[in-house]
C-alpha cells in the first residue's frame, strides 16, 4: 500500500477541497449562500456520523440548522450544474480512454408517504419491498479510482401520475415517468454528449435490456450488461450452434469450457470465480455506427461461483478479439459503484437527507457527489506524490555504506535533498498516512 508523508497528504487534502469549493462557487449568486455551501460540504466530509442539519450547522459554528436547509430548499441554484462540475472536476484527474461506466441503484429508507419518489418498492439495499426512495447512479470507474459522476431520483407511476403529489413535492413539470433502464440511457447519453472518455458499460440485471444495449452499439461502445438466467440467446453462422436461454446453454457447457480468473482485487484478495465465454456474432461496425470500421462480436459471459455454484450471466458486445480477460475485468468494475454507496452512506451522509422535494433530493445527493470526488481526487494525488517522493535512506545503511564514523558524498545528497523537500516527513514521525492505490488498469 502506498502513501504520501502525513504533511503531503494534509495539504493534498486542503487543496482539493479548496478546488472544489471554488468550482462550485459560481453556481451561487450570494456570497452567504455559497459560504454556507462550503460549509455544508465541509459537514458531508467532517467527522459527525450523522450528516443531519443540526448536526452540519454545529459543525459550522451556526446557532440553528436554517442556513444548512436553505441550501437544499429555498436557496436558488441548480443541482445539475453543480453534477456537471462535479463530473469535469472527477474527469480532470481519473479520466482515461478505457474507463468503464457502471451503472447501479440504491435505496433510501423512508418513513410516510411525503418523501418525493417514496412508495413500497424493492431495494437491495434492505434486500426487500420496504417503503424507500430509489436512486440510479452512474460511476466513473478507470485505473486512477472511481467516482459518483450522475445522479436521478426514480420517480414511480404512482407519482407521476399525482398531480397534487408532484406539486407539493416540486417535481418538475417536464418530469415524466421512466422506467430505470430508460434513466440509464438517458445518464449514459449524457455523459457521451459531454464528451466524457470511456470505451465500456457494466451493469446488474436491471439494465440489461435491448434498450441500452442499441443505444452502446449505435455509440460505438463496449458493453457487459448482467442477463437473468431465462434470457435468451442463439449464434449466428460462422459460430458454434448456440440457442436457447442463458441457464440452458450453460448447464450444457463441458468442463474444459470454464476458466478461473480474477475480477480484481477485494477486501479479502483476488476475486476468484469461474468463467465460460461464447463468441455469437461478428458484425460489422458500421452497421450501427456510420463510419466505424472493423468488426464486433456479440457474446454472453457466464460467472460461476466457486464455492457454491450459483451462476450470474451477462451479454456482451465488444470489438473482435477481445480476450476473456479483459471482459472479467469490465464486470469486475462494477464492485466500484457499491464501494462508492458504501462510503457516501457511511461517511458522507449520502442517505441523510432531511428534505421532501425533487429538488432538495438532487441537491443533496450531488453535493454528497462532489464530496466524494474530493476524496478519490486527494487519494490520487497523495499516491501520485508517494511514488515521486525519493525514498529515505535509514542510519544503518549509510553506516553500512560510508562507514560508522563518515558519510560518503552520495549519502549527504541525499540527506540533503530530503530536508529541502517539502514532502518529506519530519523527524519523529511515525510513518506515512496510509492511501488506498487506485484500481488495476484493464487487462
């Protein structure tokens, strides 16, 4: 594990909220109200558990929770111009060609009937129907980290359909009801209109419908979207004969078909499971991207669990060629958006919010967002300062190098070149402050 010296790693992290704050500055039109914008994110990123009003504004010095409140109420400014700078902010620093895009959801335990968007629904956040708000996130993932770069509140029929409910909540009016692969889409074709740089897409089995799946191939972008086992596939000519659903065509594979490789790296080590792939289709680029040249193939991808079993499927599409490894490592991304929910939610206050509007939900969650990009910005940066820092050189080896009694020219360069260097750690420290390395590059 690397990490920069306790006094790197400090400035690192003030200098990244400080970048952070002066890119979301202009989006406010008084300066009280972008004042207590900082301080909000100040309280998202201090150490309170509970990211409550009260609890932000007695972290902020202030006598009530009112100006915390009014940033997600009745303060004017738009929460899709703060996710805009949150995603230029993030892609400054993790943006790379072979980036993969997850998509994923979360839910937001509610009480009452209020809460816009809050109806009984299933969330896998509880494991069950419950009554819960449900967001859809799209995280960047590349070999430099992973952030939260898009956001949308899932609005059910049963709201939408509610005049009276949509008014007393705000929704806007040109919000109409979408399903969550169209929501999907419509983040990801957004992100393309941004010019944001990526070549993949992974997501669960929520997402793996022929929707997204035409809008990645008109795009000229990789996919592999998680299937259940009753989807059903067949090949095409010039391919081994193949029909039928996804659980069938892999309860007939042999056991020379299976492969076992790693996902990435977990809590616990590599992620092992088992593998099978097959190729179904070549097709040619230009059929859905005018201009593109070179061939596709689609494929379905099937994950078996080492100590159980149990089988997961995705279907695939990606340039001819490309290996079995590289798709494993596409779906292995997808363990980055749970990572991102899990530390918003328990550092970040991702699901602390308070407030009953449409708009008070997309503030809330895009300056949680940014807040995040900040951590992942100040992690790369300190590993990158890490890996530039000259390495110390201890007593015992220039002893054993220059002598007991005398050091050699070499050993005072040295010596020197670490005292003027402001990364450096002071004597009497312990050590470095640790900083989780970002992701593995692609295979």
């Amino acid at each position: 594990m690397t990490g920069a010296s306790f006094e790197v790693a400090l400035e690192l992290w003030a200098s990244s909220l400080r970048e952070a704050k002066a890119r979301m500055r202009p989006l406010f039109l008084q300066e009280r109200m972008a004042r207590s914008a900082g301080l909000f994110l100040d309280g998202l990123l201090g150490a309170e558990r509970r990211k409550t009003g009260w609890m932000r504004a007695e972290a902020a010095g202030d006598p009530g929770p009112w100006r915390q409140q009014a940033i997600l109420g009745r303060g004017r400014w738009e929460a899709d111009a703060l996710r805009d700078v949150v995603r230029e902010y993030a892609l400054e620093t993790l943006g790379d060609a072979d980036a993969v895009l997850v998509v994923d959801e979360t839910g937001f335990l509610k009480q009452g009937k209020l809460s816009c968007g809050v109806a009984r629904q299933y969330t896998g956040s509880a494991g069950k129907i419950t009554n819960c708000q449900i967001g859809v996130f799209l995280a960047y993932v590349s070999r430099h980290g992973h952030a939260l770069i898009d956001r949308a509140l899932y609005l059910p029929k049963a709201w939408t359909n509610d005049p009276a409910r949509r008014a007393a909540a705000h929704v806007p009016e040109e919000v109409e009801f979408a399903t969550k692969p169209r929501i999907a889409r419509t983040m990801v074709e957004r992100a393309i209109e941004a010019g944001v740089p990526f070549a993949w897409v992974a997501a669960d089995t929520v997402y793996g419908v022929s929707e997204i799946e035409m809008a990645l191939r008109r795009a000229g972008r990789g996919y592999v979207l998680g299937v259940t086992g009753a989807h059903d596939f067949n090949s095409w000519i010039g391919k081994p004969e193949v029909v039928g659903s996804a659980a069938e065509i892999a309860a007939a594979l042999p056991s020379s078909a299976w492969r076992r490789l790693s996902a990435g790296e977990g809590t616990k080590g590599p992620r092992l499971h088992d593998w099978a792939y097959l190729e179904l289709a070549d097709l040619e680029a230009d059929a859905y991207v005018s201009g593109y040249e070179g061939l596709w193939t689609r494929g379905l991808l099937i994950r078996r669990h080492v100590a159980d079993g149990e089988l997961a499927y995705f279907t695939t599409w990606c340039p001819t060629g490309t290996s079995l490894e590289t798709l494993v490592a596409v779906e292995g991304r997808r363990w980055a958006i749970e990572d991102a929910f899990e530390t918003a939610k328990n550092e970040l206050g991702l699901d602390h919010n308070e407030t009953r509007s449409w708009h008070g939900w997309h503030r809330h969650i895009s300056l949680v967002m940014l807040a995040f990009a900040v951590l992942t910005v100040a992690r790369h940066r300190a590993n990158a300062a890490a890996e530039q820092t000259p390495p110390r050189v201890s007593r015992a080896a220039r002893r054993s190098s220059a002598g007991p009694f005398r050091r050699s020219g070499a050993s005072q360069d040295v010596s020197a070149s670490a005292a003027s260097d402001p990364r450096s750690s002071s004597p009497g420290q312990s050590g470095a402050v640790p900083i989780r390395p970002a992701s593995n590059a692609l295979i």
